[in-house]
C-alpha cells in the first residue's frame, strides 16, 4: 500500500490546515490509520490515531483539541483537521497504516507496518 500526504504548507500562528492521506494499492477499511509528526533535532511524536469504526485517540498534550482525525474509506483518505496552531507545531507530517485489520487505535510506531514520505507543516510565530 503507498500512502500520499498533502495539505501542508507554510501558515501564521492561529492558522489552520487540513492534512489529507491518500492510500493506493490497498483498500484502507479495516485499518486504524495514524498521523505522527517529527520536528528537526527531536524523536517522531504521536498525534492521533483513528480505528476501523471510526473511534479516535490523540496525544492530548500536545494537541489539546485542536486537531481532529477523520476518515473517508469511500475515497480512502485519512484526514487531519488542525486549528490554532502554533509554532511548536512546525513538523513534519506523517500518516500510517495498521499492520493488521480491526485493531484498535495505536500510538505507537512500531505498530504501523505503512507509511507515507510526510508533508512540511511550518508555523510562523
């Protein structure tokens, strides 16, 4: 399966973007779907996850409600929706796949088997 990132861009604090994940090659219902992003000079984080039904988790600290995760299976796309963002938010963005169908959500990395090559998110301050 390849999965494609977009929606990135170069934006001012308080912003918003919408991040989209487009999967090709496999047929995404089935797999919890996730957003990571990693920042120059720190380790990959967490942000959000989404299952097969539909059931949401989110690295609270970090986002704290600002971010919602979506999924449209019919277009096979994952979603991103970031609002008020800030500049420690300055990443890059990365969606993944599950390893396995009908899993709950994951937050960890080594439980995505897919990845995407990211999308440059830049906050100004």
């Amino acid at each position: 399966v390849r999965l494609q990132e977009s929606g990135g861009g170069l934006v001012e604090a308080g912003d918003s973007l919408n991040l989209s994940c487009v999967a090709s090659g496999r047929a995404l219902i089935g797999y919890a779907m996730g957003w990571f992003r990693q920042a120059p000079g720190k380790e990959p984080e967490f942000v959000a996850s989404i299952n097969w039904s539909g059931g949401r988790l989110y690295n609270v600290e970090s986002v704290k409600g600002r971010f919602t995760i979506s999924r449209d299976d019919a277009k096979n796309t994952v979603y991103l929706q970031m609002n008020s963002l800030k500049p420690e938010d300055t990443a890059v963005y990365y969606c993944a796949a599950d390893r396995s169908m009908y899993r709950g959500s994951q937050a960890k990395e080594n439980e995505y088997g897919y990845w995407g090559q990211g999308t440059q998110v830049t906050v100004s301050s």
